[in-house]
C-alpha cells in the first residue's frame, strides 16, 4: 500500500506487517500456526520514498531526528494523530 504523503513532520500512526522467522526446527503443524506481527509505529512523517515510507520519532529543535524505512508493501494503514499540548 503506497500511503498519501502527509505533511512534513506531521504525527502519524503507521499500521504495517513485520517479518517474523525462526531459525530452529518445527513440525508443520507449528509452521501452520505462525503469522507475521502485526505492529504500529507513531512518528513523524519524513517523506516518501519510491518503495517506502521514512518516519522520525524524535526531533531536535534543529530538525535532526532518527528514523525508520518501513516498504510500502507491509504497510496496512496509516494515520493522522493528535498530540495534546
């Protein structure tokens, strides 16, 4: 899912599904059982990139920041979120 480019530094809630992998031996009725994890990230919006989305979760009154690339391909939904003053 190519989400909507929001607003630089906007706040948003991004839903997205994480890979999950397990390096020992299973049965295949464990193998059956295993789903991704589901997870949401808040931050803010960074830009958009061709295959992903770049989001901060800190902000320095520079604007520096750190970040997470999540692909478009395991986002689900993202959102706008309010952040009380």
């Amino acid at each position: 899912m190519r989400p909507k480019k929001f607003v630089k530094f906007e706040p948003i809630a991004v839903y997205w599904e994480d890979i999950v992998s397990e390096s020992k031996w299973n049965s295949p009725a464990d193998i059956d059982k295993v789903r991704t994890a589901s997870v949401v990230t808040l931050g803010f919006f960074l830009k958009n990139k061709k295959k992903s989305m770049i989001i901060a979760h800190n902000l320095t009154d520079d604007k520096e920041s750190d970040y997470t690339i999540i692909p478009f391909g395991c986002i689900t939904k993202v959102v706008p979120i309010k952040i009380g003053e």
